[in-house]
C-alpha cells in the first residue's frame, strides 16, 4: 500500500510528555511510519521545558517551516522544531501555547457557536489548555498546508487534540483529518462507576454526560469523531463502545502494536529472567522470611501492574481468584507458594520500617557468608570429600557463632504486611480490603501471599530495584483481568518479554488474540477470560481455573507457554498493524478529495 498523501502530521498532547498509553502508541510507531512518508513525517506535541529534555533534540528548522513559525509566533504561539529521540529520530514540532492562551475564550466561544462543544467552566489545567494547545497545532497544520500542492494529512488522538480537528473543518484547511479516540470520556467514566456500558449503555449520552461534569470533554471528542474526513479506535471493542457513547462506530480500526525488535530473542529473555527472578526472590525472603519459611524452588510469581482502578483494571478479579486459589492450595496440601505482586501506585506515606530492617538485616548476613566465603568453600569440599553429613561444620566456629546471633536478629513475631508501604487510608484502602475479604492474610499457612507494592517500578525504589520490564521479566505470569481495557498493553509488553499473561475479551488486545484462526487461541501463552455479558462471579470462577493449571504446570509446560507467548506477541508488531494507519490516512485524503 503507497501513501496518497505525501505529508503526515501526527498531533498528540503526549508527544515528548509521558502521560498514559498513547505515549507509547506514537512513539513505538513512529520508525513505521517515516517508512511511508520518510523526512516528510512530523509529529506535534505541546511544549514542556521538562518533559522534552533528553527526548528533544532541538534544531533550526527549515523552509517552509521558518517563516511558519514567524507568523504564527505574532500570534502568541512559539514553535520549537526539531527530531523525537525515538527509533527513526521523527521531525518534530513542539508547541508553547502560553502566550496564545489569551485567545482561550474566543476558541471556547467559536467551539459553542459552531459546533455547540458547551466548555463552560472548564478548568484551564483540566480541559482549557488542551484547547488552546491543538488550535495553535491545526492553524500550524493549515499554514503548512496551503503552501504545498501535495495532500497533507493530519492526525488527531483524543479529545485533547480534538478542538484542532475542528478548527480545520470548520475553517476548510487543506488538510485530509483523522480522529483517532483510544477511549471514551464517557465510556470511561461509566465504567469506573461499575456501569455495564456494553449490556447496558446510555440512551442519552450527552445527557449522561452532563450528570458526570464530563460534558466539555464528552462533546469536544463527539464533534471530532463526527466531522473527522475518518474516525477510527484502536480495537473492535472501542468501536463498540464509540457507537454507544458517541453514536458513531470507528470507521477504521488501528489496533496498537509494539516494535518486537525492541525486546530480547526468547534466549537473552529466559537468561534474564533467571536474573531477575533472583532479585525478586531476595526480596521475598527478607520481606517473608523473619516470619517464616517456604520454598523458593517451589515458588511462582505473579503479577498484576496498571494504574489503581479497582474494578476497571480488574484488581477485583485478580484478588478474588486469588483467595479461591488459595483455598484450593491449602486443601490440597500443595506444596507450592504464590507470591503475587501488585505494581499500583497508590497514596503512601513511606516504606515499612520493619521492611526496610528486614533488608538491612539479611544483606548484613549475606555480607557475613560473603566475607567469609573461601573459608566456607574449603570447608563444603571438605565434607564433600569425606562425605560427612554434619552441614554445621561448614561453618568456623566464629562466623556460626555470629550468624546465629544475626538471625536471631532476625526472627520476627506476627505475619509479614499486605503492603510494602504505610497508607495514608489503609482501612479504606480497597486493595487492601478487598485482601482481608478474600482471607489473603499472609499467614504461614496461606500459600498464596499478597505484597501491594504500591510505587512505580524504578529500579531505583529501595527495595526490589527492579524496571518495569525487569520486574515482569523475573515473574512467571502477569495477570490483567480488565474489565475496560480499550486496547491493553501490559499483556502485549509481558508476551514480547516471553512471559505469559492473562487478559479479557474486553480488551482491544485480547480480543484480538481470541478471533485469530487458531483453535487454541487464549487458551495457551496468552489466556483469554470471556468477560463481555459475564457475571463477576463467573469471571472470576474462570481466572481461577487458569491460574490453579498454571500453578500446577511443571517447569516444562510453563516453558511451553512461554514460547508462545512470545510468537503471539509477535503478531501485534507495527510491521503488521501500521498499514491500518495508511489505510485510514488515504480514506481521509480520498474523502477530502471528494470521493467515498
């Protein structure tokens, strides 16, 4: 497929400002598409002194740009053009929209007259500078535009770039537009709500987002997917939202895609992860082990990362399935041991005390042993020769007399905490509640142990100093039973690392595994819960089975699925999904054109 248009915008209010996941939308597509535009690809952000250092490489920009931006710089908006330090160093024009924030009423008051987009009362840092922000981004566009005789065609995410959709329609530019929405103001707002938006939708959704306070929002997104040249979701099941919400279905899906190239071959993964469940594995035992024992060969890691949305997220689920696990471990006098993590940042006050002596405490035996270490190795060869079974004279007499002390040391009474960090409203918390009601208590008899570690994953946090990606590479299973997920990346990023994961058909990602031509797809590798039209009860009876099987599983049939994982993550890769970007790119320049 060859691009109609020969120039390509691509506006984002996360271009260079990590917010959510189109940050990585744009930027994992953006060598994929100067393949099909090249040095004529430009993406447009807004302007963030820190947020852009060390993402943009600031440089003079060329003809026609410079006198652009002297123009439009008499008009209070101040372009900075340069390259994204992203794969294929992208053009990139970032924006400071302060100055031209005086013109946020006249905007607003255009948006109401035309397209009666209510922003009444809106808050400048909520919903006023995105406004102001892709209107100085489209009259960037449309500057452009009219000096080329070639199609421009310009791309908008969200409802944040949404004002600079309209501002093109309504004002003719030149310009072949695209509004892309990865999910619904509304629709996501009703879900966060525990509404059944799918069984059970607004009939009225202007009206239902008037009640929510959501309307300037909700409008801005509608008018921008009813007057975009093609509209467009990034999953079937956004589609479907999008038609209950907006009352207009994607013409065009994009679903999302990752650059596999990005992430290690199966055999670097597996060495790896046998780093990094190491690391973990230290932090399980100063965080279990003053309290008591359990094998960390018999030991599996799960997880479950994402912001804190309970119910949208499918923390429910996971903890639920998790207590019922539980039960059946300990009924079955299992042997194995569950440590799930989940990665959610929360509202903290700081680390455990006790936690933070637990660690001082063990690397301070670990250094004993390692100060220690050629006597001891004499010592086991020693024994090993003579076939001696008293393990206590591996030990001098002097470093068993102070590691007896250490670990007296420490020994702790009570049970381990649910929680890496003290909580501001841990009686309220429902991360922590929802633990208590599913009897994850962390006893010794519980073999499913529960650690809200409730920061972001660093690798510089003090305690398991482990990246995201790091931390899901030590782990054996990610779990993300969501319940609205439009597309989902944390399943997708989990495959790419070779480590199996659990997802939903109501996220864009799951469901596309589940309509692959494959007779075991969801059911190996990446796991798919039915949970569209499904009780919660139901659900979470089905994650349960998924994970007792995957508990049970020996080191082999964990390695089988880990394979596979990793090939069904390859089939998500932007060498596949951007052509639908193109696809939907020469539509709204055909449609600009004149044609269907």
């Amino acid at each position: 497929m060859e691009p109609k248009a020969t120039f390509c915008f691509e506006v984002s209010w996360e271009v260079c400002n990590k917010v959510g996941g189109i940050y990585t939308v744009v930027k994992s597509k953006a060598g994929q598409m100067m393949e099909y535009y090249g040095s004529n690809y430009f993406v447009i952000g807004p302007y963030f002194v820190k947020k852009a250092y060390g993402e943009f490489e600031e440089a003079t920009p060329p003809e026609p740009f410079k006198s652009i931006f002297a123009d439009l710089s008499q008009q209070g908006i101040d372009c900075h053009y340069g390259n994204w330090a992203v794969a294929g160093g992208p053009g990139c024009i970032l924006i400071d929209f302060s100055r031209f924030a005086s013109q946020k009423d006249a905007i607003k008051g255009t948006l109401w007259d035309k397209y009666r987009v209510d922003s009444l009362g809106t808050q400048y840092y909520d919903y006023d500078e995105t406004v102001v922000w892709s209107t100085a981004a489209a009259k960037l566009i449309e500057a452009f535009a009219k000096k080329q005789d070639k199609p421009v065609v310009a791309q908008f995410h969200e409802w944040l770039a949404g004002a600079g959709l309209l501002y093109c329609r309504m004002n003719n530019a030149p310009v072949a537009t695209v509004f892309t929405t990865h999910a619904t103001v509304l629709g996501r707002s009703m879900a966060s709500g525990g509404h059944d938006i799918y069984g059970n939708p607004p009939t009225d959704p202007d009206k239902e987002a008037y009640a929510r306070g959501c309307q300037s929002k909700h409008l801005t997104e509608r008018r921008a997917a009813e007057n975009a040249h093609v509209f467009t979701t990034v999953s079937e099941i956004t589609s479907i939202e999008a038609g209950k919400m907006l009352q207009k279905p994607a013409d065009i899906v994009l679903p999302n895609g990752l650059l596999n190239k990005n992430f290690p071959v199966m055999e670097e993964a597996l060495l790896q992860h046998n780093r990094y469940k190491a690391r973990i594995k230290e932090f399980i035992s100063y965080y279990f082990f003053p309290y008591y024992t359990f094998d960390l060969d018999k030991t599996l890691i799960l997880f479950l990362c994402g912001r804190y949305e309970y119910h949208d997220k499918g923390i429910d689920i996971f903890v639920n399935a998790l207590g019922e696990l539980n039960k059946r471990l300990k009924e079955a006098g299992s042997e194995r041991t569950v440590v799930a993590f989940f990665w959610v940042p929360g509202n903290i006050r700081g680390i455990r005390p006790e936690l933070l002596e637990n660690r001082e405490r063990y690397h301070d035996i670990a250094e004993s042993v390692d100060d220690n270490l050629s006597s001891i190795k004499t010592r086991i060869l020693f024994n090993l020769i003579r076939k001696h079974d008293d393990m206590h004279s591996i030990f001098p007499d002097t470093v068993s007399g102070e590691l007896s002390h250490k670990l007296r040391t420490f020994t702790r009474k009570g049970t381990p905490p649910l929680s890496t960090h003290n909580l501001f409203n841990e009686d309220t918390d429902e991360i922590m509640q929802g633990f208590k009601a599913a009897g994850l208590n962390n006893t010794e008899q519980d073999r499913v142990k529960a650690i809200f570690y409730s920061i972001y994953l660093t690798g510089t946090d003090g305690l398991l100093q482990t990246s995201y990606y790091e931390s899901m590479l030590g782990s054996h299973l990610g779990v993300f039973p969501s319940y609205y997920e439009p597309w989902g990346y944390t399943p997708l990023e989990a495959g790419a690392l070779g480590v199996p994961a659990v997802t939903t058909d109501l996220a864009g990602f799951g469901q596309y595994i589940k309509h692959l031509d494959r007779h075991d797809a969801g059911k190996r590798g990446i796991f798919i819960l039915d949970r569209l039209g499904r009780t919660e009860q139901d659900v979470t009876a089905q994650l349960t089975r998924v994970l007792h099987d995957f508990v049970n599983l020996d080191r082999e049939g964990r390695m089988r699925h880990k394979l596979e994982a990793k090939k069904l993550a390859a089939l998500a890769d932007w060498k596949v999904f951007a052509e639908h970007y193109l696809e939907a790119h020469n539509k709204a320049v055909t449609r600009l054109q004149g044609g269907a």
